[in-house]
C-alpha cells in the first residue's frame, strides 16, 4: 500500500495524531483512556443544521454533568421544549459569542446549564473529575449547510457539542497551498451560513503542511486571514520539522484539548469599541497570534520555574499586537503561583499609553470579571499617593502608572509593602528605567525609603546603594521593538561568545517575519529620497568673517525653513497626495499622511503652507497641526486648538474623519501612535537610529485594504535610513557589556583635578545624609565652585562634561554591578549639588549675524527615483553603553562670509541653476512682497478696498520697472503679452491676499 499523498491523506494524518492513533477510530469512541489529551471523533450525522450544533455530544454532556437539567430540558426527547432550550442557545451564542457561553453557560427559563468546566486547579480532585467530562469532538467532512447539502468542511473541532474551530486542509503535493484554503473560505464559505456567523466559532483556520492562517470573521472576499506561524530564520513560516509535518505544531501543541481550553479561558475573547460621537459599536472576535501566545506562554512557564526576581526583555515589532500580549499576561501573572502560593502581590503596569491602560481593564474584566482587581494613578502631586493608598487598600492587584508617576506609586508601596513580591510590566522600555527613577523604584519596592532603627552615614551609604539596585524580589518585563543598549544589558539574557558576554532578548518577533509575514506594511519598500537644493547670496558690501561650523547650521536651518522652500515643498506633498494617493483610492479612498517636521516653528509653517495651497486648489481636504505647549509665530501665540479648531484630545479622532487627510507634527504622534488609515509619510527632519525607525514605523499598521505604504524623504538619504533598520531588522543582540572600568578612569580625572578633597565630600555626604540645614552644606560646594573657576575655559568644558559622564554611567552601572563601592556613590552624590552650581563656560557665538548678511537666490527641489530599501538578513548588533567621557570645546574656525557662502551652495546647490529658478523665485515672493510694500496699495487696502486692485495692478507696474535692469526679458514678457501680464497680475494679488 503507498502513502497517501492527497488531501484525504494529510486529514488522516491529522485526525489520528488528534484522536490519538495512526488509523480512525468508530465515531464517537474514545481512541485512549481519554485524559484531555486527545480528542473524541465525531460523526457528520450528529450536527444539526438548524442550530448549528453536534446535538449527540452537547445531550451527552449535559446529561452527564448536570441530569436535573437534561430533565427539566427534555433533552433526551426531540420535543418543543428542547428546541426552546437549543433556540435559547443559539440566541445566546449570537449576542454574546461561543466564548462567554462556554465560560458562564446559559440561563434558559429557571434553569442553568454549564456547557464548559475549565482547567481544575492543583489539588482539587472535583473541577479535575469536572473537567474530564467535557468532550472535545473532532469531525470530519461536516456538512454544514442546510442550502448546499453537499458543501463540507474538511474539519470541525467542536466542545461539548458547541463548534469552537472550523479547519480547511490544502496539500501542495497535489499543487494546492494554504491560500488555496484562504481561497476557498472567501469564496465559497458563505458567512450567513449558521456555523460561520460572527463569534459562532472562536476561529477559521487555512492549514497546508507549510503555514497555517486564521480568521476570527468570515466576510466573504473582505475576510482577513493573519498568520499563525512558528517563524523560521527569524522570518514567515515555519522549519522543518524533523519529526514531521512542519504545522504539526498546530495540533500536537495548541490545538491539543488542554491547549485550546487555555485559549479560551486566558486569550479569546470578543471585544466592543463605541465611537464616542457617533454612539456606534463596533464587535472584535480576538484570537492569539502564535508569537503572543508562545511569549506570554514561555514567560509564564518560567516564572512559575524560578519565581520572582528575574528581568525578561520582549522584542516584538512595532504593531505586533504588544498591547494585547501585555493585557494577556498581565492577567495570568495575577493568579500565577509556586508552591501553593501567589508569586506576586501586586502587578504594576508602565506604559504612557491611554489606549494600554483600558485595554488591559477591558482584558482583566473580560477574563477575571473582578472589576476590583485594577486600578490606575491618575492623580497629581499629592493625589498620586492618596490614590495608591485607596487602590492597595481596597485589594487591587494590578496598578497602572505612567513613568512619570512611577516614582510616586513606588514610594507609597516602599512604606507600606516593603515585605512584597512584584512583576513590573514596561510598555516600550527605552527611558523608563534608569537614573533617579530606577532608584526611586527600587528604593521603594525593596523598602529602604526610610530606616526604623539609628543609622551611620557608611549604613546609609549602603543602603542607597543597595536601592539603586534591581530588586531580587521582583520580575520585570521589558517589551520593545527596538532595545537599546542600556535596555539589552538591564533586560537582556546574558549569554557567552568566546571570551565576550553578550546579551540578547528573552523572546523576540521580528520585523522581518513581521513584514513577510505582511503582518505590518514594509516602509521601506517604497521609499523615495527628495533632494533639496539652496543657492545663497551675499547681500552686505564687505566680507565679514564668522565660526564656519556654526554658520553652516545656521544657513542649513535658514534655508529649510524659508517660506519659499516650505511652500514649495508643501506643494510637492499635498499633489503626490493627490495625485498618487488620494485619485489611486489607497486603503478604499480613505488614506492618510502624516508630515514629519522639524519643530513647532517649522510644523506651523507647514500648517499654513497646506492650508493656503489646498484652498487655492479648492480642495475639500484638510490639515491638522500636532505640538506641544504654546508656541509664539508671528508675534502671536498659538495653540493646536487655535490652530485646529478643536481640542488637542480630539487629534486622533479627527484625523479619521472627513475633511482631514493630512497630520503634520513636532514630536508627536511619532512613537506608540497606530493609525492603519496612515498611507504616507513626508519627512521633513533628520532622522538616525531608534528615532527613524520608530518615526517611518507610524505607516506600517496594516489594514485589510492597505497594499503598499510610500515614504517621501526630503531630509535623509537612504544608506542612513538604511543604517537606521538594520539593528531592528531581526533579532538585536548586544555586542558586549559597559566596562565598569570606565567610572574609575573618569573618577580619577576629576580627582586629580583638585577641586575637591575626598574629605569635602564625605563630609557633604554625612552632612545631607544626616539630615543637616542647607546652609551647613553651602560653604563645601562654595569652595569647589571657587577652585573651578580658576580654571582656564577648557579644563572647565573637561571637568565639568566628565562630571556629568560620571553620574550619568553610574547611576546606569550602579543598578546591574553585582558589587557596589562606597567611593563612587560618595562622589556620585556629592557632584550631584555641584554640577549644577558650576557656572557655564563663557562661549562666544563667532556665528552671530550671519543670517543678516544673506538672502536665499533659487531653491529647487528634485524627486529621486523611488526605490526599495534592502536590509541584511542577519542579526543586529548594537555596541555596549559609553555614556559619553565629556570633553573639550572644539575650536572655532573662522572663514570669510564669501568662503562660507561658497561651500554652503557647492554643499547644497550642486546643480546646473538657470535663470528660470531665479525668476520663479521673483515671482513667486520677491515681486509680491514688494507690491505689498508699496504705500498707495496699502493705503488702498485700509481704506478703499473697493479700489485695491486696480492700485495693486498700478504698483506692480511700478515694481516691474525697477526689475528692468536685472530681469530684461521678464519684463519685456509683462509689458508686452497681455496674457502673461493679467497671469502674473492674478498671482501676485491672490499670493497677497493669502498672506494678509
């Protein structure tokens, strides 16, 4: 007999793995002592169409389990009261999902029935003996449909008589692959079929012997199929699997029956989103991907191993779903134990996100239904502490912070719960820890706030040290996409290569298997450089000299924020938007940009740029400005709500909704925003490393009618971009650890320097540790700062930046070291008071009035080709933590203005420039700003609008003529084509008008 290599086949193969045994056992026979390990075969025949339901194994179980309710059901007997009780289940199913009847059952009349028991807890022989009763049913060729009698899905996985997952089989030995199955559910599962109606099933799943998808709601061609893969090389798919079928992870290990009761118990769950305006609610069915499932897992597992005191980094790509995978675990970390006992006391979230912090209520309250369970530190000041006080008191296990008031969450537990075990949850840990925060942490959940008994200045020297520490009674879970050094080392699992310890994530999704996986949108793939271009004259007599480096920056940042180059660049973004966005109907027609400046000034600009150039385009869309604060532009200040005309809240609602397609920002929206409307971005700021990557990774939410994203660069080139991704690509490893060497070399040059005594600082140290009046501490750090000034400039820049290297290195080392030294917190305290008393360096600004000798000449702008940016497919590297050693102040090199001039525009004009770039600047600014200028128009303007133009045509003619000696041919272009003369009359008026 040959194998079977057909579809048939590889059903064969997985219901005998399912059920057990290698060959098909008769329906409905237990294949082994039946132990939840292996599922029960169930026939075709028992499922009732009309209810959607295996009728044999639901009267079964309910019989079983519960023989008062099978009796007062009239289960046994095809009666109008079991019908009654069938139809009551069916309606319950719709209105509340498959999901929250298996776990709370249904109420029919007076009646109750369960239809799950969930996994008994260790020594509770009643839920285990419970939980042995419920019968998970695998059926083959399920005829589900009461129209298309002969339409079958080639699996069903039902519990207790309720289907859970549907499952179609692809075999690409007869040429036929998992997007065959996807294929086959769109086109011809039809979604009002009873079995497929949303929530109905907890999942559908498209299965061949390479990839497994899934969809939570069959919608016909709209259907959204997501990966459910084990990844392999850090990309899509999954490895060979030398036991056997590469997706046989899929049913050996999660759809085992104790492995979807934890699904379901833990993980799924349908969701509800009410828009806020228009009172419409939206219903999401929520389904592990396999990456949240295995991480919250793998955690989980080890936790429960090792108990708490450990440190766990997640590196998950950004839009890998980390806000679900943080809610999951945050709530199965509350019940976790070891031993019989709870692991932790409290859980405590970080996160600066609001959209976290209610989905993990939503998660809690869905899974636990104890609204008491969570509480979040939404108070100011003194209100912080009041608000902890009432939260621990009232018995809430998990706290919600933000890292800007985690320090004092931290201080009201230190008092009180000293004693406690804690699992810290970092939402993006890039800054949350370290420095006087991470000691403020630490110092409150170890409980060495404040000392009971009478200490020594050396006791309490220790015991900072110790604080400063990670704490031994807490585990902490740092998840990011993009680690960096300092994040790698405090997180990371340390691990040996040759002589060189490393550190790497304890878990990692990456955004290779992310983007094959075309689970997020490749920003890279389209990626189109602009390159600006800036010719500069001289407009003073002489040739002045100034601080060439300076003058530069100064020239770089005039040019770019010129109003002819932001309007010319806001022209090129708001057509390509147009043209290439808005008329190719991307995302459905509902695509949007984001415009990425460079500063509140520069963001403003733009918003004014925009909004002139759409109104003359008479275009419905509109601009919104993004900043923070208030901003003074034009002599007046300015908010995003005067600007926007609504609240700076309503931001990300807006953006949604019509007229608004473009968000233009100032640091903001740039890190954690996720808008899958996002399509484009146009960047106008100079990007590197983590910023860029977080920054272009705002467009790569993925939509289910988003095909591609595009990326307008006028300010990088693509090797930075480049250089940017290439850490984060896949999985990011650091290269070694910060040598804790480096505080006694920088201790030693402020030493030797003399401007303290080691005496002076022990007695600073004693003074304030022993709770002395300033005023006693004054007269040290008055000496040092005496001695410091008699230095010369330089060794004051030297002294003072390795004073700041010093304290910034420790307070990172000072949490990892394994030994402490009195020494460096001594001086690490006592540069803390002098640091800032130093007085600053006199610096002179060799660069100062540059911009009064300059004006801009031409400014063009030139569309690369568009290109795809390619990442190496091997592991990143970042380089261990330095801190900076401070340093001495460069010199300045002074050059001629001519000179300046000179290199700038080779720099950042290097093109052939014709007189036509230089007209159309006339044109465009220098020719109405004149006319603006011109007095009888204004007079016009103020007192006689009806007049105004014909004046304004009257000044133009008079601003044409002192043009004749420069511009000859336009001129003689204005004065003798009445065509181009009403053209340019037009512009010039309408360009006035807009501006005033």
């Amino acid at each position: 007999m040959v194998t079977n290599t057909s579809e048939r086949g590889l059903e064969d193969l997985i219901v005998a793995d399912m059920t057990g045994l290698r060959a098909v056992v008769g329906a409905g026979e237990p294949s082994v002592a039946y132990d939840q390990q292996y599922w029960l075969l169930g026939a075709a025949t028992d499922f009732d169409r009309d209810f959607a339901v295996d009728l044999h194994h639901l009267v079964d179980f309910i019989t079983a389990t519960q023989p008062k309710a099978a009796e007062q059901l009239d289960l046994a007997n095809a009666s109008p009261v079991r019908r009654a009780f069938l139809s009551r289940l069916q309606g319950e199913i719709t209105k509340r999902g498959v999901v929250d009847v298996l776990r709370r059952g249904v109420d029919h009349n007076a009646v109750h029935v369960d239809l799950f028991f969930g996994t008994p807890s260790a020594g509770n022989p009643t839920a285990a003996t419970r939980f042995a009763a419920n019968r998970f049913v695998v059926t083959r060729q399920l005829r589900y449909s009461k129209q298309d009698t002969a339409n079958a899905l080639d699996l069903g996985l039902f519990i207790n008589g309720l289907p859970v997952i549907t499952l179609e089989l692809k075999n690409r030995l007869t040429k036929q692959t998992v997007h065959d199955a996807v294929e086959q559910y769109k086109r011809d599962r039809d979604p009002r079929e009873l079995i497929f109606g949303f929530t109905r099933c907890i999942a559908h799943l498209a299965v061949d012997e390479h990839e497994v998808r899934f969809c939570t709601r069959l919608a016909g061609k709209a259907s959204w199929f997501l990966p459910f893969n084990l990844g392999f090389n850090d990309g899509a798919g999954n490895p060979p699997n030398p036991q056997g079928l590469a997706t046989d992870y899929l049913w050996k290990q999660v759809l085992t029956p104790r492995g979807l009761t934890d699904i379901i118990e833990h993980y799924a769950q349908k969701v509800e989103k009410k828009d806020e305006k228009t009172g419409k609610k939206k219903e999401e069915q929520i389904f592990p991907r396999y990456h949240q499932l295995d991480v919250v897992r793998k955690l989980l597992a080890d936790v429960r191993a090792t108990g708490a005191g450990r440190r766990y980094l997640i590196q998950h790509s950004a839009g890998s779903g980390k806000s679900n995978s943080i809610g999951w675990l945050t709530h199965q970390l509350i019940d976790a134990e070891r031993d019989g006992k709870k692991i932790f006391d409290s859980i405590i979230v970080i996160t600066d996100r609001t959209i976290l912090d209610q989905q993990i209520r939503d998660t809690i309250k869905q899974f636990a239904q104890v609204s008491s369970t969570i509480g979040a530190v939404t108070g100011q000041g003194d209100s912080k502490t009041g608000q902890l006080r009432d939260f621990l008191a009232g018995g809430k296990r998990v706290i919600i912070a933000t890292i800007q008031t985690f320090p004092f969450v931290l201080d009201e537990i230190g008092s009180s719960h000293r004693q406690g075990t804690f699992a810290i949850i970092i939402d993006e840990a890039h800054s949350s820890q370290g420095g006087k925060a991470s000691a403020a942490m630490s110092r409150a959940l170890s409980g060495v706030g404040e000392s009971e008994d009478e200490e020594s200045a050396e006791d309490q020297v220790n015991r900072i040290m110790e604080a400063r520490k990670l704490l031994p009674n807490a585990s902490y879970f740092a998840f990011t996409a993009t680690p960096k050094n300092k994040t790698l080392e405090v997180f990371g699992e340390a691990y040996r290569d040759g002589e060189v310890t490393k550190h790497r994530p304890f878990h990692s999704y990456t955004m290779k298997q992310a983007v094959e996986e075309d689970f997020i949108k490749d920003v890279l793939k389209n990626y189109t450089p602009v390159n600006s271009y800036y010719k500069l004259v001289k407009t003073v007599e002489g040739d002045p000299e100034f601080d060439t480096k300076r003058a530069q920056k100064k020239l770089r940042r005039y040019v770019e924020g010129h109003e002819h180059a932001i309007g010319e660049k806001a022209e090129i973004m708001v057509d390509h938007f147009l043209e290439q966005v808005i008329a190719a109907r991307k995302i459905g027609g509902e695509a949007r940009a984001m415009v990425v400046t460079n500063g509140i000034a520069r963001a403003v600009q733009y918003f004014h740029a925009f909004t002139a150039y759409l109104l003359v385009l008479k275009s419905p869309y509109k601009a919104i400005v993004a900043f923070s604060g208030e901003h003074e532009f034009g002599g007046v200040k300015v908010t995003e709500a005067s600007l926007n005309g609504f609240p700076s809240n309503l931001i990300t609602d807006k953006i949604r909704e019509h007229p608004y397609r473009f968000l233009i920002c100032a640091d903001k929206f740039q890190t954690g925003y996720d808008e899958p409307l996002l399509h484009t971005m146009y960047v106008d700021k100079t990007l590197a490393g983590i910023k860029a990557v977080q920054t272009l990774s705002r467009l790569n939410r993925a939509h289910p009618q988003k095909a591609e994203v595009f990326v307008l660069d006028f300010a990088n080139d693509a090797d930075g971009i480049k250089e940017s991704f290439a850490p984060f690509y896949r999985t990011t490893m650091l290269a070694g650890e910060t040598d804790p060497n480096k505080l006694n070399d920088l201790k030693l040059y402020l030493d030797d320097t003399q401007i303290y005594t080691q005496a002076q600082i022990v007695e600073l140290v004693e003074l304030y540790l022993g709770g002395a009046d300033r005023d006693k501490l004054e007269p040290l750090l008055t000496v040092a700062v005496a001695e410091y000034q008699k230095l010369g400039e330089d060794p004051q820049v030297m002294f003072k930046g390795k004073a700041k290297a010093f304290v910034r290195t420790y307070a990172f080392l000072s949490m990892i070291l394994p030994a402490s030294n009195a020494g460096w917190e001594r001086l690490s305290i006592y540069l803390n008071f002098l640091i800032p008393k130093l007085p600053a360096p006199k610096e002179e600004d060799l660069s100062k009035g540059i911009l009064e000798t300059i004006d801009m000449d031409s400014y063009r702008s030139e569309k690369q080709a568009k290109l795809a940016i390619e990442l190496a497919d091997q592991n990143g590297e970042v380089g261990p933590w330095t801190g900076g050693d401070g340093g001495a102040k460069p010199e300045p090199e002074l050059g001629y203005l001519s000179q300046i001039i000179e290199e700038f525009n080779k720099h950042f004009g290097n093109i052939p420039w014709t007189d036509g770039d230089r007209v159309r600047r006339l044109i465009a600014e220098d020719i109405p700003t004149q006319v603006a200028a011109d007095q009888a128009f204004q007079n016009a303007m103020k007192n006689t609008p009806t007049t105004a133009r014909d004046e304004h045509d009257r000044a133009l003619n008079r601003v044409m003529t002192a043009v004749l000696k420069d511009d000859t041919q336009l001129v003689k272009m204005f004065f003798d084509d009445p065509g181009f003369r009403k053209w340019l009359a037009d512009k010039v008026f309408q360009s006035i008008a807009k501006a005033g």
